[in-house]
C-alpha cells in the first residue's frame, strides 16, 4: 500500500468516491480541496453553499442525508470515504445559556455527526467498506470556559465516533471510523467572546500562530488512507499542545 | 519524491522488527535514515534493506541509556547528512512477570531502557535539531495509557515515558521541537511468530495462546503489522503534521476504543 500514498502524489485517494459536509466553510473546503487534489471524487455539501459545485445539505436533517446518500449511490455507485465537518461553534457564558441555546449545539453537531454515521454505513457495507473521519474539536477533550454546550457536542462527537469503530470492527465490515479534535482554528475567532479569545490566543508552538484548515485536512487525509489501516476509534489532536499543558 | 524528501530521521532499535518498519517506511517517503542499535548485523540489513529500494542510511550500533553515546550519534548524523529532522526513540525492551515475581533490579532495568534512553534521545534532539525545529516520536504501549497486570514494570516505565512526552512537548515548543507517543498494539511482522514472543512466552505454545488473546482483545480481530506504526510516523514527521505535539498517535486496532 505505500507505494500509493506518497503525498503529493495525487494519488492517494485516487478513484475513491468522498462526501465532504461543511465544504463551504473554511476546514470543510481545505478537506474537499485537498481530496479532490489527491484523486477521489469529491461530493462537497453544505446548509448554505454559496456555490454551484456545493449541494445543499443541512447535516442535522435526516430527509437531507436520504436525498444525499441516495443522489450519491446514483451518480457513482459507491462512498467510500465520508468526512463530517458540518458543526456549529458556539460560546455562551453557562447561566446566559438557554435549554433551546444547547439543544440548537447538540443538534448541529451531535446529530449530524450520528445521522451521517447512520445513513452511510450502510452504502458503505454494500461495496466492501470505508472511512468515517468526524472533525471535532479539542473541546471534546479539554475544557473552555463559555463553552459548554460546544464542550458537550464536542465529546459526544469524540466518543460516538469510538462507539461506532467498535461496531463496524464487531460486524467485520471493513469500515474505519476516527475522528480529529482541531484546536483554535479560525472559526473560533469570529466567536468574539472571551472564551473565544482565549480559544484563540494561539499555541505553544512558535511561528505557527493557529491551526490551519490544511493541518486539519492532512490528517482526515492520513485517516481516509490506507496509511491508517490499523487503526480505527482514534481521536486525533490537533492543537499545537494545547491538551498536552 | 515524498513528504520527507530532504530531512533526516534517527530510529532507535533500528535492529529490531519495528525499528526496521520505521526506518524503511521513513526512507520510503525520502528521509535519510541514521539507525543505531545493539546488534550490528541486523542493523546493518536494515540499512541494505533501505539501500535496495533507493534509498539512503547508516547504521550506528549504540547504547541509548549512556549520554556519551547520543552526543556520539548527534555528531555522526551532522557530519554524514548535515542536519537533523526527526528522532524516533523506539528502542526499548518489556519484562512479563506477575507483580510479586518482579524485583527492583527488573523495574531499575525497565525504567533505564524505556524511559531513561528517550529522554537522553528527546533532549539530544532539542539540541540539535536546527531552527525549523523537527519531530520527535516516543514509542510507548496500550499498557502505558491503562494498567496491565501482567506488566506492572513495564507500564510503570512506559506511563512514565508516555507522560514525559507531554512536558517535552511543552519544553520543545519554543524550538518548534514537537514531541509525541506512537501507540503501537501488538504487532508481529507478517503475522508470524517472532522469535521474541516465543522466547517471552515461553516457547511457541505459550506465544499462540497470547496472540488468541490478543486477537481476541482487539476490535480490528488481528495482529498489527509493523509498516503500519511506521506509516503513522511517517505522518507525524511530515509538514502536515506540523501542529501535532504532545499527542497519542494510537495504532491498536480498536482497543483503546474501549480500553486497553
């Protein structure tokens, strides 16, 4: 398999077949990008496209995931990869949060992330397997202050996805499931708030200031790839070691 | 061509079946490769190994607990490739024993293997790497992140080894030095029955019912194969990893999914 997976090769995901959700917003368009640059054909969706080479998709709809899935199996005949980065951030202080504020989060990111799940898995065992990559955030493993409707979504997200590994390897079905917890990436500055700032404030590498779109979508590329064949319910961080401190 | 074209990779225990996977997988992707280990001969297959495919590396034979030893290694990789990118500090060694069978001098052992060479590794590292910083991987074990009863010892020095790698994270940061554990399960390569597990387990009988044991612990329902820890280096010491530090890069087939 090594042989294939040079980066930059062009190769990697060659002739796979990929839906990547949130392909409008900034991690979403780097992971379709680079995809597409390595080979697959790319299915980028979104809630609000802005473009017509993306499908509209609200994640958190299930009638939306049957016409996607559906719309896929007719053109192509397979998936074989599916990369979830439709999420929504969030920070409120605790007390100025409202049950429908954290219902709202969960729904965007929780159940979408488990409607995927659900709804591909099932085309995926059709055609001999695949990969899930849920992109999460490092949220999902340490705390924000202001944060903890995302702080939830976020480790459910994390541990959902963990779940699932250990199904698809029980049912044998080929099928890896991983997920990446991304660190202070740019979205979290539009946020504004001072838990965002602090999200924000950078990490503890130097010279690099903020997680890229591109750092996130090399390692959904690395969890798509055979490269990763061994391994299957990982949470993958990215954060310049944030966790690690 | 690859992502390591132009860096420069040290592998210890480049002897061994999983230091050879990660010295050949790193050559693969274009790194020059210093390997070090105890037994010449073996060290020396790996070199050709990586030879025969185009590439390009040398073997150093070495004992990474003596701090001698890694200013001697650090002075060669400079002198023959002229930088340093990466070290992979894999060299280590386990002692299976029930806890009221293991003595002081066995956890002594352990702690100077394990922990005691990567730390001399790691911090040799930060002092040589250049001002683009580099990457240096720790090979710790499933039994480093959750207790095993059969390997108290041995998780002992793999948690303490495992944690160290956190504050080097934090320590290598200003040098754009990242730090992180690869994870590995239990691999065999191909499959088969290494002559080590035979020897741990004592004999071939013993080692068939720790790999059902194994396979049945583990949610992908096989053994690992070396290459595949060496691919995750591979990732790691590239420039897509660039914001990865102070991390578990888990390559277990599932079972830390669950538990260990």
């Amino acid at each position: 398999m090594a042989d294939t997976n040079v980066e930059g090769s062009g190769r990697r995901v060659a002739d796979k077949i990929a839906i990547v959700t949130g392909a409008a917003s900034p991690v979403g368009k780097a992971c379709a990008e680079l995809f597409a640059d390595e080979g697959a054909t790319v299915i980028a969706t979104d809630h609000k496209p802005g473009d017509a080479r993306i499908a509209q998709h609200d994640a958190s709809s299930e009638k939306d995931w049957q016409r996607v899935i559906a719309e896929t199996l007719a053109a192509h005949g397979r998936i074989d990869i599916l990369v979830q980065t439709a999420q929504e951030f969030f920070l409120m202080p605790f007390l100025e949060m409202s049950l429908e504020d954290l219902r709202g989060v969960c729904r965007s990111n929780v159940e979408s992330a488990w409607l995927g799940i659900k709804h591909t898995i099932p085309a995926m065992r059709k055609t001999g397997g695949g990969a899930i990559v849920n992109v999460s955030s490092v949220l999902g493993n340490v705390a924000l202050a202001d944060a903890a409707a995302y702080c939830s979504a976020a480790s459910g997200v994390r541990i959902m996805t963990k779940s699932a590994a250990l199904e698809c390897a029980a049912a044998e079905d080929n099928i890896y499931v991983n997920s990446v917890q991304a660190g202070a990436v740019e979205w979290a500055l539009r946020a504004g708030s001072a838990g965002g700032a602090a999200a924000a404030k950078g990490s503890p590498l130097l010279g690099h200031p903020a997680v890229e779109p591109a750092d996130v979508a090399a390692a959904a590329l690395f969890l798509a790839t055979p490269d990763s064949k061994y391994t299957t319910g990982m949470d993958l961080i990215i954060d310049g070691g944030h966790a690690a401190g | 061509m690859g992502c390591l074209a132009g860096k420069v990779a040290i592998v210890t225990g480049a002897s061994g079946g999983l230091g050879r996977a990660f010295a050949m997988e790193m050559a693969a992707d274009g790194a020059k490769v210093v390997g070090t280990g105890r037994n010449v001969e073996r060290g020396e297959k790996t070199v050709s190994l990586i030879k025969e495919k185009g590439g390009e590396a040398i073997f150093l034979p070495t004992d990474v607990t003596k701090e001698a030893a890694w200013q001697e290694v650090m002075d060669r990789t400079l002198q023959t490739y002229g930088r340093l990118d990466s070290v992979i500090n894999n060299a280590g060694d386990s002692i299976l024993k029930p806890l009221e069978d293991l003595t002081l001098d066995d956890l002594q052992f352990l702690l100077q293997l394990n922990l005691e060479g990567s730390f001399l590794g790691t911090k040799a590292a930060m002092q040589t790497m250049g001002p683009e910083g580099g990457c240096v991987i720790n090979v710790t074990v499933l039994s480093a992140l959750g207790g095993n009863l059969h390997s108290t010892a041995y998780s002992a020095a793999k948690g303490a080894l495992s944690h160290f790698t956190r504050a080097a994270a934090l320590a290598g940061a200003p040098r754009n030095v990242r730090v992180n554990n690869i994870v590995p399960g239990v691999l065999f390569p191909k499959g088969e029955l290494p002559e080590g597990a035979t020897r741990v387990h004592g004999g071939r009988k013993g080692a068939q019912i720790f790999v059902d044991m194994i396979i049945a612990k583990t949610p992908l329902k096989r053994i690992g194969d070396p290459p595949d820890v060496g691919r995750a280096a591979v990732y790691l010491c590239s420039d897509a990893a660039r914001m990865v530090t102070g991390i578990d890069m888990i390559v277990d087939g599932g079972r830390m999914a669950r538990a260990p």
